[in-house]
C-alpha cells in the first residue's frame, strides 16, 4: 500500500504532521478521525521514512531483522495494550518508529494481514525467521485467553535472557578465540617463512640432522609445495561438516557431540535446560495445558537431542505418566532439579518451581561462564608451550650439536 503525508489539527488546534500507510486517501483520513485529528491535507509520498525500491545491491547489505528488534516490540506492545491502544493503530505506530527497514517492512505486512481478516498468530507464522514457533504459539495463547498484553511481556523478558546468555558467551570465548586464531597464523608463518630460512643454514651443515629437524624441515616442506591441497581440503571439510548438520540426523548427532566436550559441554547443557524450564513456566502460567507446552517448548530448545528427551517427556504425559517419572526417564535433570519438579507436582506449583529451576540453572551458567576464561587458559598454555618446545629442539638442537663439535676440535 502507498503512504501519504498529512497535515492536520488535533483537538488542541495545533497542527500535526505526518506520514500513514492506506489504501487511499480516504482511508488515512479514516485513521487520522479515528485518532481524534482532523485533516487538512493528505498527498501520496513514497515513503514513511524513504522506502523506496531497493536495488540489488542495497538487498544485500541491509540490516536484517535482530533479536533486539523484536524484544523492544514485544515490550512497545505490551504497552500500548495495556495503556487501551487498538492493536492496529500500536502496529503503525511501532512501524512509523521502526529504525530497521527490514522490520518496519515487518510490521507492515502484518498490518495488511490484520486488515484481511488474520489473525495476529496467523500474521506472525508468516515471518518463521522473526517470530520463532514458541513466540507464534505463546501470541496464539493471548489471543484465546485475551491476555496479549501479558504475553507479550513475558515474551520481552524471555527474549531479554537468550539475549543476555548469547553476549555472555561470546564475551567468555573471545579471548580464548583472539589466542587460537593468532597461535594458527603463527604456525602458518613459521612453516612458510621462518623454517625455510632455517633450512638453508642447516644445508650448509653437511651432517645428519635430528629426527625433530628433519620432521619440521618436512612438514615444512609439504606446507608449502601444497599449501593449496590443505586449503581445498579443509574448506571441502568444512562444507561437507555443514551440509550434514544441516540434515536431521546430523543436527541429532552434532547436538549430542556438543553435550559430551569437556568445560562446554556441561555449559551447553544447562543453558539449554534453562531456556527449556523458563520457557515452560511461560507457557504454564498462560495456561497452555502441559503437553501443548512441552511441544513447543520441544522445538525451541535448539538442541535436537534434549527436545528429542522432552518429547519423550510429552509422550509420557499424554500416556498418563507423572512429570517427575517422565524427567527422571530423560536422564538429563539433576537430583535437586527432579526433587523440585516434585514438590511443584505435589502442590499444584510447577510453574513456580520451574521458574526456580531456571533461575538455578541460570546462576550455574553465570558461574561457569565467569570461570570458563580460567578453565580454558590452562589447555591454551600447555598448547603453546608444547608448539615452543617443539620448534625450540627442532631449530636449536642441530645448532647445539654444531656447537659441541666445534668445542671438540
């Protein structure tokens, strides 16, 4: 749909000036009276904010849609629910403020897919990139309930912590990365430049060289005759690895491989298990019956061998099995959170006690991922030092012995 610039006057006198998206004029003189503002003057114009077609080029640098995007529309929703806005009127106003593109472009088709007749449910399954299964099905609940307004901040507050765990992580691990990446540039150097320079000094020894030279003056060697081999096979690797863990099979097995890593596994896993539990006492507390909830809270997980034991716990459920008996089955909770699931179980609370065995596993996250800097630097240490100690006798053994020889004569 085009949009049109209005000036108009409110119920002040004072004149406004704007951008809406409509049909036609008269429908955006229909907004404008339905926001308590006269119009004086409507003309078609291109954009809210200049979106006109975009070429190639602008397609493939533009900003895609961020998980923080759609946390501050949650929250912006949430409020203008609960403050009595209509639901269309809160979608083009978050759409005139939207600052990415792509999410204005978002919010818009949403609009027109309200204006049809669809639900906002519907709306949103339209966008599985933006709006995740749980998110789709927990706005499905709102809208049965007529509880959007709290849905929405619970979705904000859910989304607020898988973001927080994300940067978390990547601020545990950028400084164990930055050491590997330069520990690998540097033994490229030094099969390339710093060896070979080397080896023509041991040429001129005219004797037989230790076993640790001649394995790096070979390594060497074969580096750089076929450089280009180690290359296209690792890339070749490193597509074919992606192409498998893409499949179902392959995510199922990459997903149980990550659980089994020393110092990461145990953090992947109670990361999961706590996205697993805050996101059950979310869909509990809005009244989706438990099974429902462990389906959905099953595809969001992203881990495919614990949703496969969350299935399992949802197949259990339907059978009439308890929850207590359907964890312990999982092997994947821990004694103390087994014992608060009962405890919920028992009292009617499990929505409560599952929000405590998150809040549990997310200080156990917070804890690890403090001390995952300390657990790391140990491996690194030992690595660079064994990569010294392996260049220290390849390179200064022949020089010793050449050493030894000389003090003879």
């Amino acid at each position: 749909m085009p949009f049109f610039a209005y000036k108009a006057r409110n119920s002040r006198g004072d004149l406004v000036e704007g951008v809406l998206e409509g049909a036609d004029r008269d429908a955006v003189a229909g907004q404008l009276f339905g926001q308590g503002i006269s119009p004086i003057q409507i003309e078609i114009t291109q954009s809210a904010s200049g979106d006109q077609e975009l070429n190639w080029w602008q397609r493939i640098w533009e900003r895609k849609v961020q998980a923080l995007d759609v946390q501050l529309f949650s929250r912006q929703l949430h409020t203008l629910i609960r403050a009595g806005v209509p639901i269309m009127r809160g979608l083009t106003s978050l759409q005139e403020s939207a600052i990415s593109r792509s999410f204005r472009n978002v919010i818009r088709d949403l609009r027109e897919s309200l204006d049809s007749g669809r639900e906002l449910s519907a709306s949103m399954r339209r966008h599985p990139a933006v709006f995740s299964l749980f998110y789709v099905s927990m706005i499905k609940v709102g809208e049965m309930t007529g509880r959007l307004d709290a849905i929405f901040l619970r979705l904000s507050e859910h989304l607020e912590f898988e973001r927080e765990m994300r940067n978390r992580v990547k601020t545990a691990l950028r400084y164990p990365m930055f050491v590997i990446i330069v520990m690998f540039f540097a033994i490229v150097i030094v099969n390339i430049w710093v060896i070979p320079m080397f080896a023509k000094v041991f040429a001129g020894f005219n004797a037989e060289l230790p076993l640790m030279t001649r394995v790096l003056l070979n390594t060497s060697n074969f580096f750089v005759a076929y450089w280009w081999v180690m290359l296209s096979l690792g890339v070749g690797a490193a597509s074919l690895f992606r192409s498998y863990i893409k499949t179902k099979d392959g995510r199922f097995w990459w997903n149980r491989q990550i659980l089994q890593f020393p110092i990461f596994g145990r953090i992947v896993l109670k990361a999961t298990l706590a996205r697993f539990a805050r996101s059950f006492a979310i869909s509990s507390k809005s009244g989706v019956p438990i099974v429902q909830a462990l389906s959905v809270v099953a595809s969001t997980v992203d881990n495919a061998f614990i949703a496969s034991r969350i299935e399992q716990m949802r197949d259990g459920v339907e059978r009439g099995e308890s929850i207590l008996r359907t964890a312990s089955t999982a092997n994947v909770f821990t004694p103390v959170v087994l014992q608060m699931i009962a405890v919920g179980e028992e009292t009617g609370a499990i929505d409560e006690l599952m929000d405590e065995i998150a809040i549990m596993y997310e200080g156990e996250v917070e804890y690890e991922l403090k001390n995952l800097s300390a657990n790391i630097e140990p491996i690194l240490i030992i690595a660079l030092g064994f990569m010294v100690l392996i260049l220290a006798l390849g390179i200064f053994l022949p020089i010793w012995d050449l050493g030894r020889v000389a003090l003879r004569k």
